[in-house]
C-alpha cells in the first residue's frame, strides 16, 4: 500500500501564518529575480526592497540587480537567509527547496502559480515554514 501524497494547500501556511513571517522576517533570497524592471520577479523584489527588506537576487545570469550583489545559488550566500522566495519553473523547486533547507532558511516561499506538495513536504519536515500560489508583494500590502 503506498501512502497518499500531501495536497498542496494543506501544506502551505494559513493567513495568520503569512502575515506573522511578512512582520517577523527581514532578509529575502530571491531566486530567479530578472533584472528586466518588466518582469513581475524584479517589481516583486523592488516593492519589498522599497518597505526595508533585505533583498538577495540569485541568478547566475545576473551580476547585480536592484543594487544588490547577484548569487548564482543560495549556497553561494554568505548570510543568513529567512526567506527563500522562488520565481522559477516549477521543475525546479525541489533542488530550490534542497538548497533552502541546507542554508537553513526559514520560510519557502513559492510566488502565484507555483506548487509542489513533495517538496512542501520534505521542507515542512525540515522545520521550515511554506507558502504557496501567493505573490509576497500582494500578501504584504493586505497587512499595511
């Protein structure tokens, strides 16, 4: 007998939840942030950037984005990470997850449109906090 695959939604944090780790947490990876202002990654980032986050592009085809030093990956962060906020193919999150537990981030953060119930899982598992199929930037200007 196998066992029954997490759904989704049941592994993503709750409102209350979302709004405690938009107030507690202040330094955000952003995986797969453009540095093409049209793309909804860069306007994402910038928007929180602009309310005081610490904001930490990763992309390897990138040198600098909003200011900031680019990483290639989260592991090449020399800084404590909280959030890892993923704006990538869908494919790619359980290595982004991976990596996120290995820094020893605490949230996971899979922006609109994206989800992964194995991985939420196994993040969960790790003790990190998970959110997905919502926009940081929409969920943070509810709470002003």
């Amino acid at each position: 007998m196998t066992a029954t695959p997490p759904q989704a939604s049941a592994l993503s944090a709750g409102p209350e939840e979302i709004a405690r780790i938009i107030r507690q947490y202040r330094t955000i990876a952003v995986v797969g942030l453009s540095s093409d202002p049209s793309r909804p990654s860069y306007q994402v980032a910038q928007y929180l950037q602009a309310q005081g986050y610490r904001i930490i592009p990763v992309n390897p085809n990138c040198r600098e984005v909003l200011g900031q030093r680019c990483y290639a990956s989260l592991a090449d962060i020399p800084e404590p990470v909280d959030i890892v906020d993923i704006f990538r193919q869908v494919e790619a999150i359980p290595a982004i997850v991976a990596e996120a537990i290995a820094i020893g981030a605490k949230v996971v953060w899979m922006q609109l449109g994206l989800e992964h119930a194995e991985a939420a899982a196994q993040a969960r598992q790790a003790g990190l906090q998970v959110v997905m199929n919502r926009c940081l930037k929409v969920e943070h200007a509810k709470l002003t």
